[in-house]
C-alpha cells in the first residue's frame, strides 16, 4: 500500500486549517481589537525505504496571532478607547474568571461601573460616579479617568510574556495560558487613546491571496490522491 | 515498478508540504540494479546478460533557494542565502530555515513547534516580549533599540530531513553573505508546475512497467500451454 496517499492526505487537512483559519479572520476584519491567526506549516516524519527517505506528509502549526496593531478609528464615544502599544485590559467575566482583551468599546452599565461591551467589569473595578454624562468623562493615555477634573479611576494595562500563547475564547477575549506566562501589570505597555477603537489587524488583500493559494495548494494534494489511487489501480490490473 | 512507487510517494510528500515554509523539495534519480550474466552450465557458453530492474539509487533535498514571501511579522524571518537556523531539540540540535517564529510561555524565541532557537553561542534567546523586536540582516536581535543576542547560523554537510522542518547533518561556519530578513518567510521549494509533470510521466512509467509484467506473463502462459498440448 503506497503511503503516499496519506502523505497527500494529510497536505490536503494542513490545508484546510489554514482555509479555516483565513475564513476566520476574514470574517472577524470588523471586529474591535481583533488579531489576525497565524498558521504555520512542518513536514512530518520521514521513513527509509530502500535506501530513499520518504516523507509522511504535512501538518498545520499553531504560531499564535498576529500582534501587528490594527489601525485607529475615531468612534466619537468618550468611552471607548483604544491601546496603542501592546499591552491588553484585563476583565473579569461574568463566571468570575480573568481574562485579557483589546476591545476597549466600553459602556457603563446600570450601576455607573465601566463594563466591555459584553457586560464584563474591569480588573481592578472602575465605578464612576452616579449621574457622569458621557461627555463629561476624560482619559489620559495614562489610563487615568477624569470626570469633570476630578480623578475617577484608572485604567490599568497589563502584559504576558508571549502574546501568541493566549487562547481565544471568543467576545474579543484571551485567557493566559502556561504557553502565554502570567499576566503582569505594565504602564509602559501601551498609551490609551480615547474616543478611538482599534480596528482588527486582518488585512484583506492578503487573506484573500492567501485564501486562493491555500486553495490550490489543497487541490495539488488532492490531485495527488487521485494519482496514488491510480496507481493502485494499474497494479490491480496486472492480472486481468 | 517499485522505483516509481517510491518516487510517486515523495511527490505525494512534496504536494502535501507545498506550502511548508523553508520546505525543500525531493528529488531522486534512478539507477538499473547490476546485470547478471547468465552462462550455460553443461557448455559454459554465454547466454546474455540479464537486467535486474531499476530502484531510487539516489535521493536527496533540492537546497536551492525558494521565493521569499512578504507577511509583515517582525518575527516572520527569511534566510537569503544558504545556511540554517539552530534549533534546540530533546535529541540535540537540529537546523531549520523555516522562520516563521514565536515566543514561548518563559519569553524565549522558538519555532511554531515550541522549540527553542539558539544564538550564536549556542544558547536560548530571551526577548520577553514581541513589541519592538527587530531582527537585522545579520542576524542580530534588539529589543527595544537594546541589543540581546545574535541568531546562530550555520552550513549543514548532507542535510538529512527529520520531519517538523528541522534537518539533521554536520554543522558547519556561518555562511558568508546569507541575509535574515524579518517580516518574510521562504517559501516552500516545492514547484508544483514541476511536481504535477513528474508525476504523470511516473505514473505513465509505471503504466508501461505494468505492461511490461503482463506481457512477460503472457508469454510464460503461452509456453505452458504449449507445453501441455505437445504433452
């Protein structure tokens, strides 16, 4: 049995994880503080066989996200803010479990504590006082929140040690894993720019080049399936 | 028919990796196994020589330099030139010229596989951050405009491919002239143009090989036959 079949099998699933992935970020380009997949690919192992190495086929890698910065747009909101820098907002969610976001489209929600816009509350809390017009709020790129003159709280940034280890959960939120390292707070990490939002860092041009040649290179492999398949076929026929 | 089986496995293996970054194509070359001379017993005359068929006598990575491709990741890096980056593995060092690299959870620069890349000195390299990370042609690292180390590179004598882009083989000096360039990636070595053509004129090979046995079978079941009328 021809163990090529499977090498070009597996080509052909690399494949489809890196389709996967760019049809992710290609759906993500609007979403705030989104970062583009980065799909990596290896060779797998190789076995001999009569003196010739012979190759086993592909596999997708995962190397984390892209952490290019996504380009500013003014939002005209007082409260939403965008990070220019590395650094991330850590949220709690409402389960009660940390995690790590980009996303600064914030609100404030019936009790006058600034939320993401999926309801969770910052780490550590910011409650502005009762009755703040939007308007009225100020942020430096500090993070320092001002309502009216008056200090109000701060928004705080923190860092990990390799961003490509987060692990997205979804709404525009990491969790840190053992492959990310610790979150650990960092002023330096960023300046905050209010009234801004951070677009996604997907670029669409390149997606879709990227899309067409994941494309073809899925049919090279399975073009190779069909010949393998072939193959097997002629053998068959040496006894007709 | 066996040598075009083997060859058709390593186009199936360079299709599957056309896009493996720093992958380098297969390529073999077949050779006919010694002719044996057959020679009558009883008279000692010689009858002829007999071929045994042919098999892969040599196989091996084409190294040639693929097409170097944009991504804009400051930790996309390409080799222009010869040469390997050095990769820490559980069974020693290993070579890759697949660039495309991150950090692991202790800050370190790694592989996509998680595999430590040494510097110069054959130690790990630990950035702690991706921010502000550039990588010059000559393969020194700074972060932050503050210099930390300088990626190791080195010849590989017979390069023997392990599987997950790393490469076994006897390391050598750093190669003259090999540029790093960040925010690219090699591309893989694999020309599909190339494969596609290799691979039908081997399955045609392979079609004619198949006749070749039917034809000989033919012909032994025709003198059996014969033998049998005659009997």
């Amino acid at each position: 049995m021809p163990i090529g079949i499977y090498a070009a099998a597996s080509g052909m699933a690399a494949q489809q994880v890196k389709l996967d992935a760019i049809a992710n970020d290609l759906a993500n380009t609007g979403t705030a503080g989104y970062k583009g997949v980065r799909v990596g690919f290896a060779d797998l192992v190789y076995t001999e066989r009569g003196g010739v190495q012979i190759g086993s086929g592909a596999t997708a890698v995962d190397a984390g996200r892209s952490m290019r910065q996504g380009t500013m747009t003014p939002s005209g909101d007082p409260l939403s803010v965008a990070i220019d820098g590395r650094g991330y907002f850590q949220v709690r969610q409402a389960d009660g479990t940390a995690a790590l976001t980009r996303d600064g489209s914030f609100r404030l929600d019936a009790k006058g504590e600034l939320v993401t816009a999926t309801g969770a509350r910052m780490v550590p809390p910011v409650t502005l006082p009762a009755g703040t017009a939007q308007e009225d709020v100020a942020i430096g790129p500090d993070g320092t929140i001002t309502v009216k003159g008056a200090a109000a709280g701060k928004l705080a940034l923190v860092e990990v040690p390799a961003p490509e280890g987060l692990r997205a959960l979804g709404d525009n939120l990491f969790a840190v894993t053992t492959a990310s390292g610790a979150a650990k707070p960092a002023a330096a990490a960023g300046e905050i720019r209010q009234g801004m939002l951070e677009g996604s860092n997907v670029d669409v041009a390149t997606s879709m080049v990227e899309l067409m040649a994941a494309q073809r290179s899925f049919e090279l492999a399975s073009r190779a399936i069909r010949t393998q398949d072939q193959l097997m076929e002629i053998a068959n026929g040496i006894r007709s | 028919m066996l040598a075009e089986l083997a060859r058709q496995d390593q186009i199936a293996n360079d299709l599957a990796n056309g896009s493996t970054p720093g992958y380098k194509a297969d390529r073999s070359a077949q050779g006919s196994f010694g002719e044996m001379l057959l020679v009558n017993r009883a008279t000692g005359a010689e009858v002829g020589p007999l071929g045994m068929g042919a098999a892969v006598t040599t196989a091996r990575a084409d190294m040639s330099q693929a097409a170097l491709r944009e991504t804009g990741e400051p930790l996309d890096l390409a080799l222009e030139g010869p040469g390997f980056l050095t990769v820490q593995t559980p069974s020693g060092a290993r070579y890759t010229r697949d660039g495309q690299l991150m950090l692991d959870g202790q800050g370190r620069l790694a592989t996509d596989s998680g595999l430590p890349v040494l510097d110069d000195k054959g130690g790990t390299i630990r950035l702690g951050t991706t921010a502000d990370v550039t990588v010059s042609a000559d393969g020194r690292i700074t972060v932050g405009g503050r210099a930390v180390a300088r990626l190791g590179l080195v010849t590989l004598t017979d390069p023997v491919k392990q599987g997950d882009s790393l490469f076994a083989g006897t390391a050598g000096a750093r190669p003259d002239g090999t540029a790093i360039r960040s925010g690219f990636l090699e591309g893989s070595g694999v020309d599909a143009a190339r494969a596609m053509v290799d691979m039908m004129t081997s399955l045609r090979a392979f079609e004619a090989q198949q006749r070749v046995v039917r034809a000989i079978d033919e012909t032994l079941q025709k003198g059996i036959s014969a033998g049998s009328v005659s009997g």
